[in-house]
C-alpha cells in the first residue's frame, strides 16, 4: 500500500523579475488569468487531487498571499449586506480549511531544491507533491490528480512530463525515458538544463511533482547545479539510485505563465472557457487579428 500523498509544497519565493514593473509590490503569484491569482488555480488543481493541506514557501513581499487564503471580513460583511451571496460563497470555497495551510519563508534565494527543502519540517516523514505555480495546466481533470491515478499503481516518485521542439530543452529539466507503455514509463535518468544538442529526449519535466521524503536528506547537502542554484532535478537524480520514478504524459495544456507570452495566452485560454466571458470576449479577439495585427 502506498502511503497517501496528502500535502503539497508551492514555492512561491521567486522576484518575478521578468514581470517589472507588476511584480515590483506584487508577488508574481498574484498575477490574474482572468480575475484568479495564478496562485489559486494551482491551489485548485491539489485540491481537486486530495491534498489536504498547503505549504507555501514564500519570501520577503508575499505576505500577500497569506492575505488571499485568509478569510477578509470587511469585504464579506459588505458582501452580504449587499445580498452578493454568489460571489461571498464563492470568495469561501477558495480558501483552505481553518489549520490547513502553512507559509515558511526561503530566507535567499538558492533555488528550487533549497526551496523545497525550506518545507522539510512542515511535511515531515510522509511523500508530499511539489506544484510551481508559474505552471498552469488546463485539463478535464487536473494533472496532479492523473499524476495521483499513476502514484496509486506505480508508488515511489512520479513527475509530470510534455514533449516540446528539440531546440527548447536546454530551458528545462529533461528525463531519460525508460521501459512502459508511452503514457506513462520508467525514468531512466535527468539532467537540468542540458546543453543544445544534449539533452536525452524532449520530454521536460512540466513543474508537477509526487516525491517521497528521502528527498530532503539529499537537499540538505546543498550542492549547486546548473545556474549556480541548488537544484530539484539534481537531488532526484541521486534519488534514483534508490527509488523508482515514473514519468506520466498527461493529457492537457500547459502555459509558461513565467514568460510574457504564455501569461498572456494563458489569459485568452482561459477566458475562451469562460461561459460568461467568451461570446463578448471572442468577438473582440476576432476583430483585433483581422484589422491589420492589432493596429487601427
Ligand atoms: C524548473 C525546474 C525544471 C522544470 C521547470 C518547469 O526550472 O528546475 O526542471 O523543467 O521548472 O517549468 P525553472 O523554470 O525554475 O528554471
């Protein structure tokens, strides 16, 4: 019997550099697709797979997040005198349950590894999912949940995987494919940010993650990897040696919301699945690319 993947990590540390001014007061988690903060679609996505609770790992002006999962009296008192029930009941169901989340700070930031490993005292001795937020992934059913269906067959370690061009994968960690059914396989080995021409496939890891807790005793030996940080993929990869992991191409679509284009893409996915948004929204989209790029 597997043990029960029950809570997740989200690092949510970063500058957000690429986002200046935006993120200049603001966390980059708190940027909106649509009228959600990224953050809270990730949040969804664990949720709708059964995590029970959430363990943020922020850093230095994110005290904004915790704002966002916290209940915000003034506005429901104001909502409910106005009779808005919907949207009152609506701002309830985002939050998680009262003792369900924790927020620890990455106190400089050293990479994703270090981040994770900042969480090691909140999720303790039991396996635990990693979500990076700068992720969003549309999908009938949510990637960590079809990543949980392959957790309950296979155990061990499981990681979310998508196919992209060659000539990307020296942005992201790549795996190594090993035996299975295409779907879902044996990882045979990873390498962060190969160089061009190195890279073992053009399978990348997406940023959605099952990983048991031997994982931290790696971490804490705090070597460096590729961009001088201390890296996830590098503590994985000494984690194979022991344990078994498994990568899932799960069905669904992914956005870079860490780059302008994808963030922006991201937004126009998104409200085209909108039921009240999209007519209106569509028209409007339809009129911009057929005038001339955009230009009057
Ligand atoms: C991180 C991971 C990388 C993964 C990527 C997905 O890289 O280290 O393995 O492919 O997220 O977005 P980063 O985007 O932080 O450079």
């Amino acid at each position: 019997m597997n043990r029960p993947v029950r809570k997740a990590v989200f690092p949510v540390a970063g500058l957000g550099t690429r986002f200046l001014p935006a993120t200049k007061a603001m966390p980059k988690e708190m940027l909106t697709v649509v009228d959600r903060p990224l953050i809270q679609y990730v949040v969804d996505e664990a949720r709708e797979a059964g995590i029970e609770h959430f363990v943020f790992v922020t850093g230095r002006n994110k005290s904004v997040i915790e704002d966002h999962f916290d209940i915000q009296v003034e506005l429901e008192l104001t909502l409910e005198q106005r009779g808005k029930t919907a949207e009152f009941e609506a701002l309830r169901r985002d939050l998680p349950s009262p003792g369900q989340h924790s927020f620890t700070r990455q106190q400089a930031p050293l990479g994703l590894g270090h981040a994770v490993w900042c969480a090691r005292e909140l999720i303790g001795d039991e396996p635990f999912a990693l979500l990076l937020p700068d992720v969003l992934i549309q999908a009938p059913r949510g990637c960590l949940a079809q990543m949980m269906d392959a957790y309950a067959t296979a155990g061990g370690n499981i990681i979310a995987v998508e196919e992209i061009p060659a000539d990307k994968t020296s942005s992201y960690g790549v795996v190594d494919v090993g035996e299975g059914d295409g779907q879902t396989f044996e990882i045979n080995g990873m390498v962060e940010k190969p160089a061009p021409g190195t890279a073992p496939s053009n399978l990348i890891i997406t940023g959605r993650y099952i990983l048991q807790p031997e994982i931290f005793t790696l971490l804490a030996e705090q070597r460096t990897g590729a961009g001088g940080e201390i890296q996830i993929t590098d503590a994985m990869i000494e984690l194979l040696k022991n344990q078994r992991f498994t990568g899932v191409r799960f069905e669904g679509r992914t956005f870079d919301c860490g780059s302008k284009p994808g963030f922006l893409i991201a937004n126009v996915a998104y409200a085209l699945e909108r039921t009240d948004i999209a007519p209106d929204f569509l028209d409007e989209l339809k009129r911009i690319i057929t005038s001339n790029g955009g230009r009057p």
